[in-house]
C-alpha cells in the first residue's frame, strides 16, 4: 500500500504537508517565510508542529484506512496503537461515533467548507474507550483526511465528577427537605408547649402554636422575639444563665416563671445542645398547676426517694428508665444517672427482654406485680439478686410511668436455712412416705411435684407465653412441650 506524501516524506515516517485554506494565506508578508518555505527547508519541524498541537492526529486515505499516525508524546496515556495503521477507522469507532465520522468526510469529500470540530468517541479492544475531539483537514486531491484530535477524558472526568456532584447535592436537599417536613410535622402535633431559644442572642429561634397560646399571642409574633422578654422581671443574660444551668444539672430542675403579657405562671424544664456550632436550648412550657412526667420525681417525698434502702426506678410503659434513686445506682454499678438514663431496664435484667415483658405485661395487666425474684446485671458483669415490686403510676395528664423497687435478696438468701433444717408439712408428707415405698419412688415422685410446681409459676408468670416460659426455666420449647403434655398443662393454657 503507498502511504499519502506531504512534501516528500510520507506521513508515517514524520512528514506531513503544509496546510493551506484551513492554515494561512499563503501570502507571507515581506521578509517573512511562508509555510512553504518552511516545509521546504525543514520538512520534521511541521509534523512536529501538527504533532505538537493535537494530542493525537490520524491520516486517512479516500476509503477512511489509516495510513499513519502520531501521538503526542506528553500523551503517553493512550497506550500503543500501532495495530491501527492499515484498517479502516470505523473499527476503532463506538457505533454512535460512525455516522458522525461518516458525515463530516462526505461534506469535505464534495467540496463543502472544513466542518466545525467533532467529537467522537474510540474504542479498542472492545473494552477501553476514550473520547477525542477532531478537527479534519482534507489534503491533497486525492481524498486523504488529516485528523487533528485533542483528549477529552480530562473533559469527560470533570463532567463526571459535576455531575455526581449535583446528584449528592440534590440527594442532601432532598434529605434535608425530608428532614424540615419531619421536623415541623411534629413541632406542629405534639401536645406539649415547645420554644427553641438560641443562647448566643437569646433569642426564640422557632415554637409551636401551643407556646404561642401561654404567652398569649400569635406564634409568627412569639419567633425571632428576645425570649427573656416574654416573662416578667427576668434579664436576658439571667434567663441564658438559668437555661444552661438548669440543662446541664444531672436532674433537669423545673424554672418557675410569669408571663409578662398575661401574668401566667409556667413551669419550664430546658435541654442544651448544640446545632451548627450553636447552642440551643429546647424549653417544654407548661402551666405551673399542670403536672408532667418530669415532674414526678419533684412530686415525690424527696428524702425518701435518695435515701431510701431499696432501689427505685421510674420507668415509662416500655422499660425506658427515667430516674432512679442512688441505690439502684449503686446495685448496677452506675456512676450517675445519665449513664443509665433512657436505656431500657431488660438490659440490667439477668433473663434481659424475657423478664422485663412478663412484668410490663402484668404491670398493664393486674396494675402491679410483686415480689418478683430476679438478678441485677451491672455494665460490669457483677450480679445482685433481687426481689422487686412494680407499680402502674397515673400521672394526670401526663404519660404514664411503672415504679419499681428493687430489694437486695443476697443477705436474706445466705440467713435461710437449709432445706433440711426447716421442717414443715411437706417434708412430713415426704417422711410418711418411707417405709412403703422405695427410695428411688419417693425422689422421682418429689420431683415431679417441684417441677409441676415450677412449671405451672412460670406459666401463670408469663400469662401462658410459652416461649418465655421456657427460657425464664432455662428450656428448649420441645422440652417445655413435652413436660406441659405430660402434666396437662397443654390443654388447660390452649383453653384459657
């Protein structure tokens, strides 16, 4: 095959012709070389040129076959791509890139001005892609392309990186919106009064309509007001100091208050924390008449709840602990309240959920429970036994709470006496026994009495929940099945 020629050398050897329309005016001024006087006098220099300004440039001849090629040698990116010279271009096109490729050469083919730049995009070893901008320059008369192509994989990773960029942006409005419509939604139907004050102005940074109404005036009018403002003789940088000191006490004290428009007294309980670098401060109102869950333990007699012998614990209806006494504290190895604050009580129980839904569902079932022999689990691993007593509080308007009272049992199990000490009519009746019967009869026939006993406590315990039944006994549900059949206890629970 006879490659194209420019000048005298063939393009594959570094030569390349001098362009004319698409390059100068052929008409140098005076004193000056024009192209052909350059390509004259040292051929290599513009193909270094043509090489130099394009990252890639390709010859064609009439039928779109390479003739040659040159790569820029700061590309050095692209690889080898010897094996293109001799075969026709389109194989190394994306399908969609072809008819591009095709309709810019016909153009130039029937003498139409050189086309605007076009991008098409290559491909090789049907895996690897790349895209390449392309200015095409006919050359000669016998229908040879020169092909000009600058990279655009710079391009096309920085539009990629945009673009994903605009998705995350758009996903973090769209979360952000989600987030707002949450937010306002509950803000707007919780049943409490609700203000959030910024503690670097002072200021009512949003509330609900329910807080508008104790002091008296529109919310839209309450927001964006100095919240110290709002109560009678109070400044604002007191009020910021009794919002950050009551917040940050390990018991939330209740602020007494009167509205300066209405002359209401409120009762306010703050929480600090922190948003965007702020600190802000969420205030619950209420009127002072009106009680409150936080206000239970205020409620109580206070010398007896911190120095009471036995644990207390306040808990809502599904286990969260809301205070406790110091000796609970001290019976799970609790430095202060926060850390056992808001944690469920199943996690200091030894059988965890298991004892925890059979008092709750008795609790919500008989109204109490008592005398409840368990263990204590510390973060530590350390075990108390206990007995404990639980209470379904009222609490007025307020949400319910369960009370509890934990009883160490360890002294009282190490001053009972063993069993062979204490006498009673069951070991009488068990005495009766020997002499007319064998040994071997008389420990299996207690023993199916103390395990029948077991085993009807725990379902009654459970309320006939038999999958708790046989972890609080410490068997499997086959086990327990067998056992509940062979006492007729199966069809006694599946009647209740």
């Amino acid at each position: 095959m006879q490659k194209a020629k420019i000048g005298s050398q063939p393009f594959g050897s570094g030569v390349t012709r001098p362009m004319t329309a698409a390059g100068a005016s052929g008409t140098p001024q005076s004193g000056m070389p024009s192209w052909g006087d350059i390509a004259a006098s040292d051929p290599h220099l513009l193909v270094d040129l043509v090489a130099a300004a394009s990252d890639i440039t390709l010859m064609l001849d009439a039928a779109g076959r390479i003739l040659g090629l040159r790569v820029n040698p700061a590309s050095s990116d692209f690889g080898k791509l010897d094996h293109w010279v001799g075969r026709p271009i389109t194989d190394f096109l994306t399908p969609e890139s072809i008819p591009k490729f095709e309709s810019s050469r016909d153009r130039l083919a029937q003498g139409g001005p050189p086309s605007r730049p076009i991008e098409i995009n290559h491909r090789d070893n049907a895996v690897w892609e790349f895209p390449i901008r392309y200015v095409l320059q006919p050359v000669g008369t016998d229908g040879a392309l020169l092909m000009m192509g600058r990279d655009l994989r710079p391009v096309a990773e920085t539009q990629r990186q945009l673009v994903q960029a605009q998705i995350a942006l758009e996903r973090g409005y769209e979360a952000q919106r989600e987030f707002d419509s949450r937010y306002r939604l509950l803000l707007a139907t919780v049943t409490d009064a609700i203000a959030l004050v910024s503690l670097s102005d002072g200021r009512v940074t949003d509330a609900n309509d329910h807080a508008a109404d104790l002091f008296g005036g529109a919310r839209k009018d309450l927001i964006g007001t100095v919240f110290a403002s709002q109560f009678a003789e109070t400044r604002r940088t007191e009020m910021e100091a009794r919002l950050v000191n009551a917040a940050m006490s390990e018991r939330a004290e209740p602020i007494l208050l009167t509205t300066a428009r209405t002359g209401r007294p409120l009762v306010l309980v703050p929480n600090v924390f922190r948003v965007g670098g702020d600190r802000v401060a969420i205030c619950r109102l209420a009127p002072q008449n009106a009680p409150t869950a936080a206000d239970i333990p205020a409620a109580l007699p206070d010398a007896l709840f911190a120095a009471a012998i036995e644990g207390i614990l306040f808990t809502d209806t599904k286990g969260v602990i809301r205070d406790a006494n110091e000796r609970f504290l001290s019976m799970v190895d609790a430095g202060a309240l926060p850390s056992v604050k808001s944690r469920t009580l199943g996690e200091f129980l030894a059988r965890g959920q298991v004892d925890l839904g059979v008092i709750l569902e008795n609790v919500q079932r008989l109204g109490e429970v008592r005398m409840y022999a368990t263990e204590l689990v510390s973060d530590f691993g350390s075990r108390v036994p206990v007995e404990l007593s639980a209470t379904r509080l009222r609490t007025g308007d307020g949400p319910p709470l369960i009370g509890f009272v934990f009883r160490d049992a360890s002294r009282a199990e190490t001053m009972r006496l063993p069993p062979a000490q204490g006498g009673g009519a069951s070991q009488a009746n068990i005495l009766e026994l020997v002499g007319s019967a064998s040994l071997k009869e008389i420990v299996a026939e207690t023993s199916d009495v103390i395990e029948k006993l077991c085993i009807e406590t725990a379902i009654k315990l459970t309320n006939n929940n038999r999958v708790a039944a046989a972890e609080m006994l410490g068997l499997s549900r086959q086990s327990l099945y067998v056992k509940l059949r062979k006492y007729d206890f199966l069809k006694k629970g599946e009647d209740d």
